[in-house]
C-alpha cells in the first residue's frame, strides 16, 4: 500500500511539473520592439515616483491625453501639473500587451497595483487597474499619445 501511495504520489508531480514546464515554455519570447514599449511604459511610473517633470514632458507627446480614473479627460499640461498634487507609493505592473497598428503605432496594456497618497481624502483611487495606452513614434523617439484607466475588480 505504502508502494501504491508514494507511486501515485510521484505521478501526479511528475504530471504537474510537466504541465508547469509545457505552460511556461509556450510563453514566447518579447521581441525587442515590444521590450521598447514595455520600458517606455515602466518609465511612467519611475518619474512619477521621483517627481520627474522632465521626463513626463519628454514621454508625452505635445497632444496627449487621458481619460483618468475618475472619467475625466485630461491633457499633458493638466496630468504633468498633478504630479504634485498627490505621491505614488506603490505602482507594480504586470501582464503586459503590446499591439503593433503600424510601425510607428502602437496600443500597450496591462494591469496595475497602486497605492497612492492624496491631499484630498475624499477622493480614492482604485487600488487595481488595467490600463491601455497609444504609443506613437516621433522620429526615433516612442511618445504616448493617449492613455485610459479602468478600475479593476
């Protein structure tokens, strides 16, 4: 019985082992244009976190927009002027998309963890989001045009 048991026992490790191998092996590789968008995208982020308006201004293309979290749409002046206005303390993105529309378009998306400090209490920024954003190429530089967040469940 005790032989039955431990058999049984390797059979499904090995089962799932090989399951987890054959999952991650199909997890193709991120081709370098996708790597581009992905560290574009994480570069958000890391400025907000530094409070680094040179960086935003540089990223942002001259006609960006966003529809924030609130359902507001906002421009690039407005979203580089708020940066004051509250402290990003956690920001983890994961799950990441990248659609190429053209060679000089593409839609990334993902999901996000946030937390965020606020002056104003009253206001509360869904800590999960899934976000999607328009990059644009202008001249050799990737800027985003457009982004949408949604509160996630």
């Amino acid at each position: 019985m005790k032989h039955l048991l431990f058999f049984f026992a390797l059979l499904v490790c090995c089962f799932f082992s090989s399951a987890l191998s054959a999952q991650v092996s199909e997890s193709k590789p991120l081709s370098p244009f996708e790597q581009t968008l992905i560290a574009a995208e994480k570069s958000l982020p890391e400025a907000q976190f530094k409070k680094d308006g040179d960086t935003l201004k540089r990223l942002l293309a001259d006609d960006y927009s966003q529809v924030s979290i609130d359902g507001k749409l906002r421009n690039r002046e407005e979203i580089i002027g708020m940066m004051t206005e509250f402290t990003l303390k956690q920001f983890r993105q994961y799950d990441f998309k990248v659609l190429a529309v053209s060679d000089d378009v593409a839609i990334v998306t993902y999901d996000a963890i946030m937390e965020v400090a606020l002056d104003d209490e009253e206001f509360q920024i869904p800590r999960y989001q899934h976000l999607s954003s328009v990059w644009v190429k202008q001249g050799d530089r990737w800027r985003l045009r457009f982004q949408q967040a949604t509160a996630a469940q």
